[in-house]
C-alpha cells in the first residue's frame, strides 16, 4: 500500500534553513518506491493568527486540504526558545481531523539537535492523535552547516533519516486502514 507524506517546513522566518533541510529530506525519501513525499511549506499559506479569523477562512480551508491528503507526516522542526516556531504550532492549531490517525516523524535542528523543539513538539501531536516514531534525526547549527550559513549534514543522518522513514511509512500504512474504517 503507497501512502503520501508530507515533508512540513516548520518556519517561515526570512533566512530559515528549512527548506535547505527539507529538500535534503527529500532527496533521501524520493528513493524510495513505497511512498510519495512532497514539501508542505507553511510560509505559502500565509496563515492568519489561530482564533482571529473563523475556520472557513481561504487559507485555512486551504491549509486543511493539504494536509488531510496526506497519510502521514515529516516535520521539519527547528528550535525557536527551546520549543518549535509559532508558525508551526499555529499551522497545528488550525487542523483536528485532518491530522488524526496519521503518523509523524521528526527531523529537528538547533543547538542541541533541536531535542526541546521536537519534545514539545510530540506532546502537541499526541493531543492532534498523529502517531510519531521513535526515530528522530537531530541537525546541529555547529556540526551540520558551514560558518553557520551552508547547510552540509554529516553522512552519518542518512541511515537515521532513513530508518525514520521506515517507521513512518509503515505506520502510516497502518494507520490508513484505521482512517478507512
């Protein structure tokens, strides 16, 4: 069973490095024969505040269309204060059914690998009822970007982002038969 995931860029600041890491992301999924990954940039949403505008808003019901066609997720999830971005908690807020019963992995980066951003992060997925895995790749800012401007990741994330992948493609095959009830 092919399932579609989405790769979620987690930041829509002026010179974030998301989408530098998920297309690498990609690359690696794009091998893959068992599923179809394609890149969910919030910033293209241009989403309102949560609460400021009513859910039948433009952007909203946009938002909500791509990610309910997903059967899971990959969230690019960077460490804003030891937590995620605004953005993605905000892009999270405006969905409920649309994420439950899929399966999520998490590529974070920051610091510390972005440990606390993808922490806070499974806490809010499990109240949304996305299942995440196990498997987690941490990017440094010192060790995987050149003068803190290039991105370059270590070899050594390859077989981590692709065990990630195992686990989420799996269990969002699973989980659709569970949708599909």
């Amino acid at each position: 069973m092919s399932v579609n995931i989405g790769i979620i860029l987690g930041s829509t600041r002026v010179g974030r490095y998301s989408p530098a890491v998920g297309e690498w992301v990609k690359q690696i999924a794009d091998k893959r024969e068992d599923a179809t990954f394609e890149i969910i940039d919030i910033a293209e949403f241009d989403l309102p505040f949560f609460c400021v505008t009513l859910m039948e808003d433009e952007r909203v019901l946009r938002w909500n269309e791509a990610i309910a066609k997903c059967d899971g997720f990959i969230f690019i999830a960077q460490e804003y204060n030891h937590s995620i971005t605004g953005a993605l908690k905000n892009a999270l807020d405006f969905g409920r059914e649309p994420w439950n019963n899929k399966a999520a992995g998490i590529v974070s980066y920051g610091a510390l690998g972005g440990a606390r951003a993808a922490e806070h992060l499974r806490g809010i997925l499990g109240e949304l009822a996305i299942a995440d895995v196990r498997t987690h790749p941490g990017l440094s800012i010192f060790t995987d970007w050149e003068e803190r401007t290039t991105f370059n990741p270590a070899d050594l994330h390859v077989p981590v982002v692709e065990k990630m992948m195992d686990e989420v493609v799996s269990w969002s095959a699973a989980l659709k038969t569970v949708r599909e009830k």
